[in-house]
C-alpha cells in the first residue's frame, strides 16, 4: 500500500475543519497543531501535536517528523507567518513571502506598507502606551490590537475617556505590545475573495457583510452574494484590493480584504490577508457560482494552476452565509436557532455544550446557508 502524504494545518479551530476535511478527501493524512487540545477540529485529524502555532522551531519539528508536503492554514492571522516561514525553512511550497505575512498580520505594519499616499489607506496612530494613544483627536475612531484577530480586544472609542477606559484591554490581546487607533469610517462594509496568479488577480468577488450593531468591531453576523454595490463601485472595490495586495506583496494564492466604503464611495482598506477567511466564505461562493476556492488553494501548492472556468453566478438567486452566534460561556442548544430554510448548515457544538469565549461579546456557534429568489 502506498504511504499517503501529510499534510500540516496550523490551528485545529472551526475555520480548519473545512481544510482538514478537504485534505482528507484528497487521500491525505492530516497532522494538526494548537496551543490548546479542546479545539473542536482536534477530532476530525488523523495526527495531532499540542504545540503553538506561533512556536517556528516547534512547528518545523512537526513537520520534519511527519515529513509533511504542505503546510497551511485557513482563517488564522496568527498561523500565517509561521505557515510561510517555516515553508521557506523547509523548501516546501507556499505563497507568500514571511515578511508579507507579517505585515498583513500587524496592522500598524499594513497601514505603514500601504503607504500614507494610498486612497485606499485610512488615517491612523500607533501607539505603545497610553500617552501616545491619548494625542489622538480625530473622533469617533477604532482603537484595535495590532496584531489580533476575530474582532478582539477592538473597541468604537468616541472620546479621550473612552481611550483611558479601555486601552489596556486592547493592548492585552497585543502580542507585540502596540495598538493601532484608526479613523472610524461610517459607511457599507463588504468583502472580496480573490485568488492571485503570478501577480495576477485571477478571481475576485465581493460580497455584502452584515455586522452586530449592539457590538464593537465589526463583528459579523452574515455574508450575502450577490452584493448590491453597483458594478462600477464593485469594479473600484476590486481596484483598490488588487492595489493593495500589490503593496503588501502578495503575487499568489488567496487573498481576503475587508472593506468600507466612505460617503463618497471610495474604498477604504480595514483588513487584508493573504489566506482564505475564517467564515467559510468558499462555500457559499462555491454554491453561487461554483468556484472552488478551498480546492484552489490545495491545487495551487501541489502546483497545479486553478482553473476559473467554472465560474457561473446564480443571478436568480441569493444566497446568505448567516452565523448561529450565542452568549459566551452559555449553554448551547441547536432549538436556539432555525435552520429550516438552510441549504446546508453547521454546527460547532454539541447541545449542552458551554459556548466558548473568544471576542467575549458573541460567538459563532455554527451557520447555515440560505438561498432566496430575487424578486425582479
């Protein structure tokens, strides 16, 4: 019998199960890793080590004992330097740069990459301290860690009392000591999901993003394709997203932009990264136009080329990626939540499970994808 190859994903969280289960159906053996061993992908691998994903030399240990192919990471910031240092270390095919992942993943370094001359950059202050953050005076504004994910430790400050009142909570969930404060933009907020070939934007879709209102920092509740931009913004949305991903140096592989648009319209850059998202967004792509995002990715690593082709929007239709989300540290229940007009639909607990705290305001609990006619 053939020995199967193994492949190395980096967290075992609920955005990894989608990769793990790919890899999975392509023949693969799947080794994980994470700093915890409750994460709710840990059952779904075939092999898997508690280690940090941020450790280098324990990652590179891992991968040389099980001689792994690949090395990847779906949804996670945090794993994406490591994703492609180690690659580089170990001569195993990636898609950036490491120091292209570490400026995506710094906020304060992707705003200094992007350039003060960008029109799709915003103003901004790093800050070390709470001195530094307290010279800020353009209100309402972001104030975020520069160097976190999933919307934590991210608050909507409204004056200097706000900025006392919750720095230190910001600058916790800094793994480099430093948070950003950013001109808060009012505005429509969406996505793209693009995929790069050779410097080349191969694919990209924007897509509508509908957040908690009754929460700071953007926390999202659902995802809509097709978007109601017009094609001539949606055109200058993937304008100003392939500009930046020029900037930040990203030439190949998936790339994931968060958007606002101001009152005139123009684009304003919030989050980019050079890695497929953390809300399953490849499947309701998949299912509106039958791209195959997830499978790209893998394809493009062992050094197949994706192909596109398949590209054919559902305009009749759509669709809707709407998260299940629930209190922190309640007790779930799938009665919670209504899954009778899904298309598909997911769940990450079990009932009577306890939801796990992660942004400490609402957490995703599982999703479903819906599918509605347009009414023309």
């Amino acid at each position: 019998m053939k020995k199967k190859e193994h492949v190395l994903i980096l967290g075992a969280g609920n955005a990894q199960i989608d990769a793990i289960e790919y890899c999975k159906s392509q023949g693969l053996a799947v080794v994980g890793c994470s700093y915890t061993t409750v994460d709710n992908g840990i059952p779904y691998l075939d092999f898997f080590e508690h280690k940090d994903i941020k450790s280098l030399d324990g990652i590179i240990e891992v991968a040389r004992k099980y001689d792994v192919k690949y090395i990847y990471s779906v949804g996670s910031d945090v794993a994406m330097p490591t994703v492609m240092r180690a690659s580089e270390t170990l001569s195993l095919p990636h898609f950036t740069s490491a120091e292209t992942a570490e400026n995506c993943q710094s906020k304060v370094k992707m705003r200094r990459t992007l350039g003060k001359d960008f029109e799709g950059n915003v103003s901004y202050v790093e800050c070390q301290c709470l001195e530094e953050a307290l010279s800020f005076k353009d209100f309402p504004a972001m104030m975020k860690p520069s160097d976190s994910q999933g919307q934590r430790g991210c608050f909507k400050v409204e004056s200097i009392e706000d900025i006392k009142k919750e720095f230190q909570t910001s600058m916790n969930f800094s793994h480099e000591g430093r948070v950003i404060i950013e001109s808060y933009l009012e505005g429509k907020e969406v996505s793209v999901n693009a995929f790069f070939v050779e410097g080349e934007m191969k694919f990209a879709l924007v897509s509508d993003r509908e957040s908690f209102k009754e929460y700071p920092g953007g926390i999202i509740k659902e995802h809509i394709v097709p978007s109601e931009l017009s094609d001539a913004v949606q055109d200058k949305v993937k304008e100003v997203a392939c500009e930046a991903a020029k900037r930040m140096g990203i030439k190949d592989g998936p790339a994931y932009f968060q958007i606002k648009l101001n009152k005139k319209d123009q684009p304003k850059i919030l989050e980019i990264t050079p890695r497929l998202d953390g809300c399953h967004m490849w499947h309701l792509i998949k299912r509106y136009c039958g791209v195959d995002l997830l499978a790209a990715c893998f394809e493009y690593l062992a050094g197949d080329k994706p192909d596109f082709s398949a590209y054919a929007p559902d305009e009749g239709h759509v669709y809707k990626l709407i998260f299940f989300s629930q209190q922190p540290w309640t007790q779930f229940s799938k009665d919670n939540f209504d899954d009778t007009d899904a298309e598909y639909s997911f769940y990450y607990y079990e009932d009577g499970d306890k939801v796990r705290r992660l942004n400490g305001y609402i957490e995703k609990c599982g999703y479903k994808i819906t599918k509605e006619a347009i009414n023309k």
